[in-house]
C-alpha cells in the first residue's frame, strides 16, 4: 500500500467535506445576511471608507470630482442594495461616473450651500439608491 503510507487515496475513497458551505447559496450567490452591517462592524466600516476613497481617487483621475464622502455614501448605498438584491456571480453594477455626477450636481443646486448643506447626504441617500436600482445586473 504504497499510496496509505502517504496518507494519499484515490478520489473515490477521499471523505466529503467535513462541514458544509456556509458563505453561499446553492447558486453561489453572497447571502445578503452574511455581508455585515458597516453600523454594527467598525472593521467594514473602515473597508466601506476605503472603497469609497478608491472611488473619490478613481473619479478624480477621470476628472470628476465629488464633494467629500460622496465615495463612502455611494459605497454604502450599494451595499445596501446588494443586501436586498444579491447580485448573480461575475455581474457588475453599469453605473457612469457622468451619471454619479450629475445626480449631486442636481441635489447641490436644489440645496442652499450646495454640499455643505447638512441636508446634502439625507438628500443624495435616496436618490443614490434609486440610481443604483436603475444600474443593478
């Protein structure tokens, strides 16, 4: 028995997993439950900080540019919409940057003081979202 002495088998003898799958459905979609909650998670509050400042910096080098943490708020809005409608695997959201811009263009001009409004973010929320449903895969 050459192969037991190197603890090898063939493949019908090996085990099954020991523990099911628990990070995915049998579709191989992300449970919404298991993506954390940034408000409950200060560790994927920072990652959501993160992804939106790659955003702001990605914008920025195509010449768009946001007001402060417009990035994050985008970054959580998805979030929040991949909780409610998990996306299939390999599938992206189809949002433009043109098209992020002009939606807080339209919220800065209907507010006084435009981003710095206190306002601004209660305002951009919504319509981030309804934004996002329109580019969803």
């Amino acid at each position: 028995m050459p192969l037991a002495r190197h603890r090898l088998r063939p493949t019908p003898l090996r085990q099954g997993a020991s523990r099911p799958q628990l990070k995915r459905d049998p579709l191989g979609r992300m449970r919404p439950s298991l993506i954390p909650d940034p408000d409950q998670d200060p560790r994927f509050g920072e990652v959501l900080r993160f992804v939106g400042d790659s955003l702001d910096a990605t914008l920025r080098a195509e010449r768009i540019s946001l007001p402060p943490g417009v990035g994050e708020q985008v970054a959580r809005a998805a979030l929040e919409d991949m909780r409610a409608h998990p996306p299939k695997p390999g599938t992206f959201y189809d949002l433009s940057g043109t098209a992020l811009l002009t939606l807080v263009k339209e919220v800065e001009k209907e507010l006084p003081g435009g981003h710095t409004n206190p306002d601004f973010a209660r305002v951009l929320g919504p319509r981030l979202r309804d934004l996002l449903s329109q580019a969803r895969p």
